[in-house]
C-alpha cells in the first residue's frame, strides 16, 4: 500500500533552505544594511520580500519538521490491503518514535525506544520500491512463518482464526475472521476459494514479515519480501479523518484507536 511522496525530504529541503536564508540576513545583509538616520532614501531599510517570507515560515517549518520526524506523522491509506481495520481515504496517525528516534529522510536510528511486536500496524519502506506502506506485522527476526489454507502458523504455532460471518455486497464474496496473535486480536478478511499451496519462509535478523489484513487483497512479503529493520518509519496507531474518493467532504466517521 503506496502512502505517499517523499514530504520529508521536501519539509527537509525548506525547513533548511528558509534556515540559510534567515543567518544570511542576520550575519551579512542585515549588519551591511544602512541605519534610517544614515538614509535619506528609506526604502534601502526594508528586507527584501524573500528574506521576510523566509524568516516567517523558518519557525513553522521547523516545528513541523520537528513534529513530524520525531513525534508523529500523517499518511491518507489509498488502497484497500488493510480493509476491514483501514479503509481507502483513511487519514492515520504514525508513531514515529515508538520503534527508536530517527533521523529525517535517511532514517538511520539515533537512539532505541522499543520494537515492533507481532500484530502491529507498521508504516516502512518495502525493499521493491521507494514508497510508504502499511501492513501488519506477521513475522519477527528468526519466526519460521507458514501461511496454510490460509491460516498462519509461528514457529509451528497456528494464530487462531474464528468465522464471524460474510462481508456484505462482495464479489468475489469476502468471508471475515478475528484472528489472534498472542494478546493481539484483529480481523481479516479472505475470500471464499481454498488455497491448497504451503508456503514457508524464515525471518531472517534485522527483518519482519508483514501481511495485509485483506489476505487476498495484498501486495506484502509473500511476493517482495522481508522489510528491513533500517526502512521502518513507525507505528500506526489513530485514524483521524476520513474522506471517500471523489467528491465529498473529510468526516470523522471511523476516528479510533488502530488495533
């Protein structure tokens, strides 16, 4: 799931930019420029327009900067792969500092806080390409994962799913599950077809298996892969807003806790 573009290497970019501008004018333009009593001609005084601009937003920039890249960030989810628990048009809020404190844009870890858990609602990076996704954390470093008949097992352990019942209006017809991973429960969605394939994989250091709750639904890492402890961006943990694609307005219909 695709969440958005590189906006922090864009606020990055301004924030520093807007910076450069505010010591030029302090350190060279401002001490060069002539004092009212010294100039006949007061329109010398001024600062110039992009000074101005660029000495207001620097403050705002910087908070935003400073919000975004150490407390907590949004993302709207544009498709369907974690339906039911985030549906298309959801804006949620990510954790940025749950798993670690980052740096901006290149990520590299500064300080630890904690890890992701199994269950977790995780925005990273996929190793295939560079954009946001979110999907549930399934696999930890050194978890032997099989997904059989459509039913996960840890370390040959089986995650219980129980039937709740059919997903209304859906072709093909979707059936829903609670499914539990230890303490954490979620629900998921499959279609009704068996899938008669094994598949294994083993979780290797520094990486974590991750899976939609839209099973059928989702691009996640039984076809690209593992993600990779250094691309991880945080947790998600609020929905905040929600706007249905086209024209109509935002509504706070779904605001809650993830799970």
């Amino acid at each position: 799931m695709d969440l958005s573009i590189n906006f922090p290497l864009i606020l990055v970019l301004l924030t520093g930019g807007c910076g450069l501008i505010w010591l030029f004018e302090a350190y060279w333009l401002a001490p060069r420029r002539p004092k009212a009593e010294d100039s006949p001609d007061q329109s010398n005084l001024a600062q110039p327009a992009v000074v101005e601009y660029a000495i207001s937003f620097f403050p705002v920039l910087l908070f935003v900067l400073i919000l975004r890249s150490f407390l907590a960030e949004p993302f709207q989810i544009p498709s369907g792969s974690m339906i039911p628990t985030l549906e298309v048009g959801d804006f949620i809020l990510v954790n940025k500092f749950a798993y670690g404190i980052r740096l901006p844009v290149v990520g590299t870890k500064v300080f630890e806080v904690g890890e992701p858990a199994r269950g977790d609602a995780m925005v990273f990076i996929p190793p295939h390409q560079e954009d946001y996704f979110i999907k549930r954390v399934v696999g930890l470093p050194g978890d032997r994962v099989r997904y059989q008949n459509k039913v996960l097992y840890i370390n040959n352990v089986e995650q219980v799913q129980t039937y709740l019942g059919e997903v209304p209006n859906t072709r093909p017809e979707q059936l829903r599950f609670s499914e539990v991973f230890g303490s954490s429960q979620h629900e998921i969605h499959r279609n009704q077809y068996q899938d008669a394939r094994v598949q294994e994989w083993l979780v290797p250091s520094g990486h974590y298996f991750m899976m939609g709750d839209n099973r059928d639904q989702s691009s996640d890492s039984r076809y690209w892969g593992f993600a990779s402890e250094d691309k991880i961006v945080g947790k998600a943990f609020a929905v905040w807003l929600h706007k249905e694609p086209g024209l109509s307005l935002p509504n706070f219909s779904r605001n809650g806790w993830i799970k």
